[in-house]
C-alpha cells in the first residue's frame, strides 16, 4: 500500500502523496543500490580467476 491511516490522520492528497511517494522510491533505490554494492565487493574478495580448456571436467 502506499499509504496507511489511521483514524484521524491527515490524508495525502494529489501532488502532494505523489512527489512524497516519489522522493521515497528515490530514498529505496539508492539504499537498494549501497547494498548492492557491498555485498558485490564482498563477493569479489573470494572470487578468483578461473581458466576451462575444452574436454575439461
């Protein structure tokens, strides 16, 4: 959902819910892209290079 109430709450309306929504999404991504990253460049420690000929098991 994009928004939950309560009773008595405010209710977001028009431009208003739509820029907020949209600096969220803005907020997830780059947190989502962070991550991303340093869980990429703790993976990268223990990957090595590996070479396969081919007939190799």
């Amino acid at each position: 959902p994009v928004c939950w109430e309560e009773v008595g709450d405010a209710q977001l309306t028009g431009p208003k819910i739509i820029h907020e929504t949209t600096e969220k999404i803005v907020q997830i991504k780059s947190r989502i892209q962070a991550a991303r990253e340093r869980q990429k460049s703790y993976a990268d420690l223990k990957r090595k290079p590996m070479d396969f000929q081919v007939g190799e098991s």
